[in-house]
C-alpha cells in the first residue's frame, strides 16, 4: 500500500503551489500554465496496480490479504472475461459492464456476492476450458456471428495448449464448441469489467487493484486487459509455490509479449504458498526461482509469501477475543478446511494473540512484500514531485532575477530619477543588441538539425539509421523458413512493429531534448519541458489495427487450395487448405517497410523538422518577451518615481517582492530535499 506520508507529502507540494499562485495573484501576474496543468495531474493521481497469473495461482486470496478485507468471494467461480477494478468508496458497490456496454449496479455484501455467483462465474460445465479467451477471441470479436470453419479450427488447437486438466482433446474441443453455440446469441451480455468500491483502510485511498483474468498458455490476457497494462503503475504477477511447475512458460511469454521496457521495472512476481514448504525445500525452490527469472526481473521484486497464513490472520484479528479465534478453528477442524500452518501456529501460541501474531506474520512475510511494494509506489510518485517543485523553483528563480535587478536599479538611483531613466534607457539598447546577436546564433542552430542539401543535417542522419536498423529487423522475418514460423512469428512481428512505431514517437523527443538544451545553452535557459513548446505533434500513420489489416491481407493472398493424387490403382485427387508461411511472412515484412519507406519515416523527419522551426520560433519569442517585460517594469519604476517618496515606496514593494519570492525557493528547496531523502533511503 502506499504509505500514509505520500499523501502527506503531496498535501505539502500543492500547499506550496498554492502559494505560489496567491504570491502571482498579488502581484497582478497569472500563474504559469503549465504548472497549473502539473499540479492538477498530481492532484488528481491514482495508483494502478495489477494482479496478473496463471490459474489456481490464488489471485483472489492473494488480493483479498492485500487488502485486508474479503473483497473478492474466493468461492465463485473465476470471473468470465471480467476485468475487476477495486478502490476505496465509501460503501460496498458494484458496477458491472457488458460487451455492448450495458451497465448493472448492485449494492451491499450479499447482493454484491449474488450477482457474482450468477452473472459472473463459470459454470461447472464448462470450468475446464478457457473461458476468457473464447468470451474475447470468439464471441465478442465476432458479436454472436457464424464463425468461419477454418478461424475456429485454427483456435481449438491454439487452445489445446490450455488444456490443464488433460482430458481428451475431442471432448476438450467439443465443450468449446457447446460453449460457443450456447452463448452466441447472449454475447452483448458477457461481463466485461467488474469496477467495485469497499471501505477500505485508508491507505489504500488513491489506489485501484486491477484484478485480470487468468494468463493464457502462451501468455496473452485479452484485448480487454491489454490497456489496463498499459495504464498500470505497477503490475504483479501472482504464482503458487506448490501444486505446479516451477517453471512458468505463461510467465515468460507474458513478460515478453505484453511488457513493454518501460513496464518491465514496474513488474512483481509474487510466489504464494510459503507457508507449505520446509526450510530446505523453500530455499531450493527460491534458488531454482532465482535462476530461471532473475534474468528477466530484479531478484528484489520477487517475492515469496503465503496469502493464506495472511487471510487466517486477518479474520483472527478481526475476531478480537481468544475464545472467538479458538471457536473458530474448532468449527473449521470440524468442517475439515482447516489450513494447518494457520492452524499450528494457534496451537503454539497457546491462547496469546500477539504471539500467534507474530507466529502468522513470520510465515505470511507479508510485510516484506507490502514494504517493497510501498516502496516502488511511494518512489514513483515522489519522482513526480520532486520534479515538479524543480519547475516550479525554476520559475521563482526567473521572477527573482528580474526583482533583483530592478532592486538593484532602485536603490542606486533612489535619489537621482535622471540617472534611473538613463540607466532603463541604457539596459533596453543592451537588451535590444543581445537579442539582435543571439538571431544569428538560433539560425546557425536550425541548420545544423534541418539541413538535407549537404547530408550534414543531425534529423536527416539519425532517421535515416533508424530506419536501416527497422530495414535489418525486417530483413530477419524475411528468411526465416517455413518451418521456422508458427503463430507467435507474427505476434513478434506485431510487437517488434509497433516497438519501431513507439520508437519513432521517441524520436521526436529525443531531438526536442537535443534542441532544447542546445537553445538553454547557448540562448537563454527557457525550459527544461519539450513539451512546453507547442508544434505539430507526431502521429505515426499505423497502428495495431493496420497491422492486424496488413496481416488479414497477406494471409488471405497465401491461403488457399492445393491437389493431393491419393491412391495407385484408382488414384483420386483431394483439394486441401494450404497456407504458405513463409510468404505470409515476406508479404507482411515488405507491407510494413513500404510504409517506414513512404510515410513513417519521411513523415517522422518532416514533424521533427516542424518542431525544430518551432521551437527556434519560441526562443526567440521568448527572448522578445523576456526583454519587453523588463522595460515594463523599468518604465513603471521610472513613471512611479516622480518624487524621492514614491521611489522609496517602489523600493519597499519590490523588497517584499523579492523577499517573497525568496522565501519561496527556501520553502521549495527544503522540501525537495526531504522528498529526495524519501526516495534515496
């Protein structure tokens, strides 16, 4: 959970933005806009965390202890396709969505546990095939329609792969296909997102747990879970120590498939079921862990706990007395669903609840997990303010510049308004002359970025490699033979495609950071943000849905019919279904760099190069306007001082000016430097 001081914390940097804008208010000046956009973003944060895993991983359990209450019935059946969200709120509701975006909004405890065990749980019939990916493959992406043979046929052997009770693969396929007939016409009404609200402890205000459906063998989650993993802060992945493999091709296909870069570090693997195994047993477990998934994720955000020994100690403590905890174990020994490590560490602790406590926690290891949890979630936004006290002191520091230099100016010619005037006079001709020398700097600027005549241009070289090294990427789809290719060959295809695509998206920025310091360095330090600079921003012409287009097209001219002469006597001929791989593939590949060559990349060139015109544009805007407010100021001092009093009134205001502002940093440096400590320890 992220801990009590975050929101504290935050309380304390939108105080101080506060009076930020009150200090702007009273001196006659609005607050700067992009700082009133950061605040309002902070303002309104929430933390999104998602609980991923195989099934009978124990997902329901797991959340049920990290919450410390049994949000989720861990008797219903799993969710069909459902993406259940969970908040803090200030009763127990729940607010149910279909495909064909019908809503259902239920109250209270029992009502809630009803709807769940009716609406949204699957049948015992059918618990044995994969529900999710059927409700979002077949019946949602279809909307209830025949689906052709060849699609369905093609599905059914995907889905022997999650066929995790072993029984016979006709039977398997033919429970599907039940399952298809009987709820293709209900499909509108297939629960997509559970979104429910409790009353929750109060850490857990600004949090959402995102509980998805099961993984499935080759580790897809379904459309419908593919943007909540984009959106989460945090995502962790939920697996048993015992009752299955160690090993976890899920895992691996999961982590490869659906986690970006940028979500790999935000990624848990949490191993449950602690409690079960001796100490021998764990610490082999944990080393044959360490060595199949330590490549892949930080050893530190994997995990090992038991939700079980947790939720036993949860309802224990919520009990309060030792005789109503003893009757409880006595009533599940009876109804023989006693978990004996939560039951032994009662027996031990002889009738003393904090020793039974302890006994729970230290088999639990619940607060290790919630420590490093709390950690990586305090740190993430914390990073958040921290930078944004950096802007914010940026901009008191450019107000106290120009308060010390009018000060400065005042105080020397307080008895002299001649020489003050002369002196205003003087530092707009000096101003005038900086800005007219610093034009020549920004242009030599835009050449060396923007020029394409003498193959010197820093945009036209660094587009150009990148769009060699997407060629080469391409190249290696190109030869790989038929028997090199299966079905996770497009899916990487796909997923190195729309890599390129977020890579070409990073170029902008990349050349926005480049251009930005450049101009701080050589012009005048304006902003640290590319995207303060408005420009044209770069919209790649593709996305997954032009990759899924240029897929259906390639597969369609490589699919069709061939004769096979069967027979030696009396020979027949059979037409059958013949897909040629490798040419789907190079179709595909050549579709894809067709685009990079015609519209991606030169467009990606054309809006960087938009950007860099902008952007010298700005500075020099900037400067105009850096340059028109001191002569603002200088002629209303030198307008004001009219006698020797009204200067020294000016001289006060701009002494509480300049002290105001300066108390500001001192406020904001302070607790920027008790945030970074937040983050370093």
């Amino acid at each position: 959970m992220v801990v009590k001081e975050y929101r504290q914390n935050k309380e304390r940097v939108l105080l101080v933005f506060n009076e930020y804008v009150e200090l702007c208010q009273k001196m006659g000046e609005e607050p700067k806009q992009s700082l009133v956009k950061q605040a309002e973003k902070i303002r309104d944060e929430i933390f999104n965390l998602m609980i991923v895993g195989e099934a009978k991983s124990g997902k329901s359990t797991f959340i049920n202890a990290y919450l410390g209450n049994e949000v989720l019935p861990m008797d219903a059946r799993q969710c069909t396709s459902a993406i259940i969200k969970i908040k803090q709120g200030n009763k127990f509701e729940l607010v149910a969505t279909t495909a064909a975006r019908g809503k259902t909004v239920v109250n209270g405890d029992q009502e809630i546990r009803e709807f769940l065990r009716i609406h949204a749980a699957i049948p015992d019939k059918y618990r044995s095939i994969p529900i999710t990916a059927i409700n979002n493959e077949i019946l949602i992406k279809y909307k209830g329609q025949k689906v052709p043979n060849k699609i369905l046929d093609k599905f059914l052997e995907e889905e022997l792969k999650d066929n995790i009770y072993s029984i016979d693969e006709n039977e398997y396929k033919e429970l599907i296909k039940s399952y298809i007939s009987e709820n293709a016409s209900q499909w509108g009404k297939i629960i997509t997102e559970i979104e429910i609200t409790y009353q929750l402890s109060d850490e857990m205000k600004g949090i959402t747990v995102i509980d998805s459906p099961g993984i499935g063998a080759v580790g897809s989650v379904g459309k419908i879970a593919e943007k909540y993993i984009e959106e989460a802060n945090a995502i962790i992945f939920v697996k048993t120590l015992y009752g299955q493999a160690l090993e976890s091709i899920r895992f691996m296909n999961f982590f490869k498939n659906n986690c970006a870069q940028r979500k790999r570090d935000a990624l848990f693997l949490v191993f449950t079921g602690k409690a079960n195994l001796q100490g021998s047993e764990f610490n082999k477990l944990r080393e044959q862990a360490l060595e199949m998934y330590g490549k892949y994720i930080e050893p530190e955000k994997i995990i090992y706990i038991d939700s079980k020994i947790q939720l036993f100690l949860n309802r224990s403590i919520a009990l309060g007395t030792v005789e109503a905890i003893d009757k409880y174990f006595k009533e599940l020994e009876d109804q023989e669903d006693e978990y004996d490590p939560a039951s032994s560490c009662w027996l031990k602790a002889r009738g003393d609840i904090n020793n039974f406590e302890e006994r729970m926690m230290e088999k639990s290891d619940f607060d290790s997990f919630q420590r490093i949890i709390n950690r990586f979630a305090h740190n993430a936004n914390y990073i958040q303010l921290i930078e944004f006290l950096e802007n914010l002191e940026k901009e008191y520091e450019r107000k106290l510049t120009i308060y010390e230099e009018l000060l400065k100016t005042a105080q020397q010619h307080i008895n002299d308004p001649e020489a003050l005037a002369d002196s205003i006079k003087n530092k707009q001709i000096e101003i005038a002359d900086v800005y007219n020398k610093l034009n020549d700097v920004i242009n030599r600027i835009y050449r060396d970025y923007t020029d394409n005549i003498n193959g010197e241009g820093i945009i036209m070289n660094e587009a150009d490699k990148k769009q060699r090294e997407y060629v080469k990427k391409l190249e290696n789809f190109r030869r790989l033979s038929e028997e090199q290719i299966s079905d996770s060959t497009f899916s990487a295809l796909k997923r190195m495609t729309m890599d390129a695509i977020d890579d070409t998206k990073m170029f902008r920025r990349e050349m926005a950071n480049r251009i930005i310091s450049e101009c701080n360095e050589k012009l005048i330090q304006y902003t640290d943000d590319p995207d303060s600079i408005p420009a044209t921003a770069y919209n790649p012409n593709f996305t997954e849905t032009d990759f899924d287009e240029i897929n259906s097209r390639a597969q369609k001219e490589t699919v069709g019919y061939k004769d096979i002469e069967e027979g030696r006597t009396f020979k027949k001929t059979e037409r059958v279904p013949y897909h040629n791989l490798r040419e789907h593939v190079k179709l595909v590949a050549n579709s894809i760099y067709r685009r990079l060559d015609s519209e991606i990349i030169p467009r990606m060139k054309d809006n960087v190069i938009a950007y860099v015109t902008k952007c010298t544009e700005e500075y020099q805007k900037k400067l105009l306007e850096h340059k028109n407010e001191l002569e603002k100021e200088y002629n209303k001092l030198l307008k004001d001082q009219k006698d020797n009093e009204d200067a020294k009134k000016m001289v006060e205001k701009l002494e509480k000016k300049y002290s105001a502002v300066k108390d500001g940093i001192t406020t904001i440096e302070q607790l920027r430097e008790e945030l970074n400590n937040y983050v370093n320890h």
